[in-house]
C-alpha cells in the first residue's frame, strides 16, 4: 500500500515536472543565449492555452493535433515581438541591455491579461477531449492519458531541440552566439538572425507548454504571472542559461511538490519557492551549473 | 561663481515656495471640498507618490530593480493594522511599527537576497513577494474588517491628512538623499557598479542603506493603506500590483528624479479613474503598460524629460544633475 502511494506520488511528480521543465526550457533558452529575461514568457503560455481552446472549442480540433499550429503560431508572435520591441535593444551594453530588456517584457506582461481578459473574458477555460480524465492502471498505479501525453510531448520536444542545438547549423550559430556574440558576428554567423529565431523559439515553447497546461489545469488572463515564477525557479535551481539542466530541475521540483503536498497540503507553493530562495543564496550558479 | 550661487540660490528658493504653495493648498483640499470621491482621489494619489517614491529611491536612484517591494508595503501595512486594531496602540505608534517592520523584515528576509547582483536580485526579490503572498493568503484567508464601532465613526479626513503627512515625509527624505553623498553614490552604482567600488564608494553599504529607507518608506505606505481600508484580506496586501504600480509610475513619470514619480501619480490615478468610467477595469494597466514600454525604448527621462523639452528650458545641466 505505501509502496503504490510513493510509486504514484512520483509518477505524478514527474509528469508535472515535465511540464514545468518544457515551460522553463524555453525561458532558459532565451537568457542563456540573448540574456533577455523574458518575464512575458508566462504571457505567451497564457495566448498558446487560449488558442488551443479556441480551436478545441470553435473547430473541434484535438488539442493534440493542434500543437504544430499553435506552435507555428507562438514562433511567428515571438518573432513579431522580438523585432518590433527588443532587436533594437540587443546592440546595448550588456548591462544595460539586460535591464531593458527586462523592462520591455514586464510591460508586455502588463498588457498580455488586460487584452486576454478583453478577447476571451476573466473565466476560467479548460480544454476537455473525450479522454481527459481518463487512465489506465500500471503496477497499481493510475496513469492519466492526458499526463502521459505531456510527459511525452515534453521529453520529444526536449530531445528534439537538443539535436536542433547540438546537430544542425543553426545550433552551431546559436552555441557561439551564447558563447561569444562578437567573436561570432566576426566568424559570419548572422547573429540578428540567430537571436530572432532563438527568442520565437522560446515563445513556441511557451505556447506548447500552454496547451499542456490548459488540458491539465485551467486558463485564465492571470496565468501568465505564476507560471513565469515558477519557470524562473526551475531556472534558478538548474543554473541560469543551462537548456538541458532546466528539463531536469522541473521534474526534481515537480516531485518535490507532490511529495511534500502529502504534508504540507497548501504551502507546498511556498515551499517550491523557499528552496529557490535557498539555491539563489547559497548556490547561485544552480544545480547543475558550473560553480 | 558668485552670480551662478546667487542664481541657484533663487531658483532654490522658487523650488521651495512653489513647493510650499503646493502643500498649502493640499492641506486645505478637505475644508473647500466634502465630496468623497475627490477627497479619495487625493488620497490615492498622495499614498501612489509614497508608494513609488519609495521604490525610486533603490529602482531609480541606485538602479536595483526590486520586483518584490509590496513584500515591504504589505509587511508594513500588516504589522501597523495589528499594532493599531489588535493591540489597540496609538496610531503613529502603529505607522512608525509598520516602517520598522518593513525594515527588519526586509534585514532578516532581503539582506540575504541583496547580496545577490543583477538578475538575480530581481528574480529574488520577486519570488519573495510571491511567497509572503501564498503564505499569508494560507494562515489569514479572512477579511480582516475593522470593527463595527470604528466603521460608524469612520470619516476620509484624517486619512486623507495622514497621506499628506507621509508623502511629504517621504518626498521630502528622498529629495534630501538625491542631494546627499548618499544619493550620489547611488546614483553612481546605478550607472556602473564596478567603477563606482573602484572609485571608493562602499557599493554594499550604500545599497543596503538605500534598500533600508526605501523598504522603510515602502512600510509607512502600508500604514496609510492600514488604516483607510475598512477591510482586506492579508494576502491581498502582498499582490503584485503594488510593486508593479509603483514600478510604472516611477518610469512613465521620470525614473530617478523627484518631481518623476509625483507627475506619474497624479496621471496614473486619473488615467484609472477616466478609464475606469468608460472601458472595463484594468484597461488602464494596459494603457500604462504600453506607455512604459514607449518610455523605455524612446523616452528614458519618462513625462518629465517630454515637459522640460516642451518648456525648453535652458539650464538642462539642472535636470540631468
């Protein structure tokens, strides 16, 4: 009996914590290579769940089926935004470039709900397939169908983005861009290009993550805050800027979560964030960064 | 040299008569109007000019952007209600507790997180607030309603005379920082930290300095928000709006000047109550956020640098100081 508890507490642990993994990869991606701290990416986690509802709903596409379009959809509103408000911030300094940045996407997360609460209302959505809910028994142990797809969905779109860093050219450009973006702008690597691309990527991701979220919890205008805190703790916990470490550090604080919510019901939250606050000091180069 | 003093000791002096004109007229505001929704206009506009004159102290003066002051707005807020209502002390008892408590709180809890540099700091100081958020959401989940004999009596005025007190308060401190060593050490951290140590100037002392008033005043804010809310629930005074807020009247009204966060005040509060007349609530969030934007890639000086280039005034030296 304990055994089928601890077995199903991980299990649900670790297939939140995927999800928590893919929301902060895309986070990572962008500070890692840009250093743009991108606290507007919970905002486009937010308009990747609307749209999955509106398909789900107006279409009656499975939100599964939908991802490459809302995928598609999230690159070309990253890529819109990248160069209407931030490329023309990347040739600054990079402390200075760091902080407006910064700004610039905290005022877009100040506009994201006000629009969102305009087009789609204050209630709380939820996309439902037929088969949401539903499980299958392993060992004992429930497994839901959504969960599972997620837990899927996260580990194909993870590995499929390290090959896209480690095997392609375009990785190479964005590996010497995050090293050195001056040395590879001498070396003929168009680095403008490479950060427009890598910053859609991230909202793509983001958007992915969204529809994971709106067929396990809810969407609403207000989302966007709570999930960006929550990817910049799997952040902090992996290293800042580390893209595989951040995939890992979701699934531990994923699990951490569900086992302490068996003793510590609602604080479970702060306790998430108490270890955070205990990395940032103590080790701030993160769990899997380099010291 | 002796003319230049002659003159700044003149336009000092219009400053501070101007300044004074300002003040004089706000203190009579209760006795020309007994309308409530222009009295609560006032209020709110004065406890947004502590509130933000506060952050711009360690966000625009030292350059530190802290996304967790309503953890220090919200411990203040909440340890002078209890000082004031539970234990029954006397309110400045209860205000002057509630600065202390932001204060300590922000020692016991921000120091730690103050080491931190850069990203970092504004990645902690977020979470922070966050956390003392869920946390007291959790243990306080009621209204905490002042007592019916307090609400039968309850009247704007003094409150409105409390703001007042506690904005000049703190505009007056911040102006007295600015023009101090303090301020410009502050000020030179904001613009290169490394250069400043490097220069002489004790970064990790006068960012502390700066984050202890600052989380001071933020606290006295609390106060004055303790004690005109008849009711609020625990959790609700470490909402994020009150960081984000203060964050955006500070920048679309001029980060790191005096008059900056005032002028960003007075327009926000109207901004929101025009809107709010006409759209659904919260657009004005939307409106500011699009102007904070437009100010930090086109107009870094914010409303304050538009008004001086409108007025063409020649002596730019004193506005960039």
């Amino acid at each position: 009996m304990i055994f089928i508890l601890v077995a199903q507490t991980l299990v649900n642990g670790i297939q939140i914590g995927a999800m928590y993994g893919l929301i902060a990869v895309g986070l990572s991606l962008t500070f890692g290579v840009m250093k743009i701290l991108n606290v507007a990416h919970g905002e486009f986690l937010m308009v990747g769940g609307y749209i999955a509802f509106w398909l789900f709903t107006l279409y009656d596409i499975d939100p599964l089926w939908g991802l490459p379009l809302i995928a598609i959809a999230l690159f070309l509103l990253g890529a819109a935004f990248y160069q209407l408000l931030f490329s023309g911030l990347t040739k600054f300094h990079e402390e200075i470039k760091m902080k407006n940045t910064l700004l610039v996407a905290f005022g877009l997360f100040l506009i994201f709900p006000q629009i969102a609460r305009w087009l789609w209302t204050a209630d709380e959505r939820a996309i439902t397939p037929m088969y949401s809910g539903e499980s299958f028994p392993i060992l004992g142990i429930q497994c839901g169908y959504v969960p599972l797809c997620g837990l899927v969905m996260a580990v194909v779109v993870i590995l499929g983005l390290h090959l896209l860093l480690t095997k392609t050219y375009f990785g190479k450009s964005v590996r010497g861009t995050t090293e050195n973006w001056k040395s590879a702008k001498l070396m003929g690597i168009n680095v403008e290009r490479t950060y427009l691309i890598t910053f859609a990527l991230g909202a793509a991701l983001a958007g992915l993550a969204g529809v994971l979220v709106g067929m396990t919890q809810t969407v609403t205008p207000d989302m966007g805050m709570p999930w960006t805190i929550k990817a910049l703790i799997v952040l902090v916990l992996a290293g800042i800027g580390s893209v595989g470490g951040a995939f890992f550090a979701g699934i531990i604080l994923g699990v951490v979560e569900s086992v302490s919510a068996i003793f510590m019901g609602p604080y479970t939250v702060a306790l998430g964030m108490g270890i955070f606050l205990l990395i940032l000091m103590f080790r701030p180069q993160g769990l899997f960064g380099k010291a | 040299m002796g003319k230049r003093k002659e003159a700044k000791l003149a336009s000092n002096w219009k400053q501070l008569s101007a300044s004074g004109g300002i003040i004089g007229l706000l203190v009579l505001v209760p006795l020309i109007t007994t309308r409530t929704d222009v009295i609560t206009w006032f209020y709110l506009t004065l406890l947004y000019i502590a509130l933000s004159q506060s952050w711009n102290l360690i966000g625009g003066y030292a350059g530190q952007l802290n996304l967790g002051h309503a953890a220090f707005f919200g411990a203040g807020a909440l340890a002078a209600r209890y000082i004031w209502l539970h234990f029954g002390l006397p309110l400045p008892v209860a205000i002057l507790g509630g600065g202390l408590a932001a204060t300590i709180f922000a020692m016991i809890i921000g120091l730690p997180a103050f080491r931190l540099k850069g990203i970092y700091f504004v990645i902690g100081t977020l979470v922070l607030a966050e956390i003392l958020r869920l946390v007291f959401y959790t243990i306080l989940p009621e209204a905490d309603v002042m007592p019916m004999k307090l609400l039968g009596t309850y009247s704007l005025i003094p409150r409105y005379y409390l703001s007042l007190l506690i904005a000049v308060l703190t505009v007056v401190i911040i102006y007295w920082i600015s023009r101090s060593r303090l301020g410009l050490g502050l000020m030179s951290i904001r613009e290169d930290e490394d250069a400043a140590e490097a220069s002489g100037v004790d970064t990790q002392r006068y960012k502390l300095l700066a984050f202890t008033i600052s989380t001071f005043l933020a606290g006295l804010a609390g106060g004055i928000y303790a004690y005109y809310s008849a009711a609020f629930r625990a959790g609700g005074l470490f909402e994020p709006v009150w960081t984000f807020d203060a964050v955006i009247i500070v920048f679309v009204g001029g980060v790191g000047t005096i008059v900056g966060p005032i002028i960003g005040s007075v327009f926000f509060v109207l901004l929101k109550q025009i809107l709010s007349l006409y759209l659904p609530g919260g657009i004005h969030v939307a409106v500011f956020g699009v102007l904070f934007i437009i100010v930090v890639l086109f107009l870094p000086g914010g409303l304050i640098e538009l008004m001086t280039k409108f007025r063409k005034r020649t002596s730019v030296g004193e506005h960039l100081h």
